[in-house]
C-alpha cells in the first residue's frame, strides 16, 4: 500500500483536478502526522476518476479506474 500511494503521489502530485465548480484539488497529496504516542503516520488524499457504470456493476472494482498515464516513478520506485 505504502509503495502504490507514494508512487502515485509522485505521477500525480502535480495534477488539478476540479471537484466543485470554480475549485480544484491537488489529485494526490499526503500529509504527515504524529501520534499522541509519538508514532509518525502518513495520510494520502487520492482522487481516482472511475467510469459511470461503476456504481450498478458487481465485481472487480478496480476494473472501473480510468487510465490516468504512463509516467515512470523514477530511479528510486523502479528497483
């Protein structure tokens, strides 16, 4: 999980997408937290656009996921 969302963070970081009429939002982003207990934790805020019949077919949900690009992570997701 941890590799996906960071490796889609840094594809997508950079991209707006617009949710509400006159607002965008960045379509990943991760923000870095602290427990009470001192445990550092990342949360990940991802946007994923699906195709409309997603919501009246069973199955495999991920099937639905529209193809966003074909960027490389970079030297360091590739190993």
């Amino acid at each position: 999980m941890m590799y996906a969302s960071m490796l889609y963070n840094r594809i997508n970081k950079n991209k707006d997408i617009p949710l509400l009429e006159g607002d965008t939002v960045k379509q990943s982003s991760y923000q870095r937290f602290e427990g009470k207990d001192g445990t550092l934790y990342l949360g990940f805020t991802v946007f994923l656009p699906i195709a409309t019949d997603y919501e009246v077919v069973t199955g495999q949900p991920w099937i639905f996921a529209i193809e966003q690009n074909t960027a490389s992570g970079g030297i360091g997701f590739n190993s």
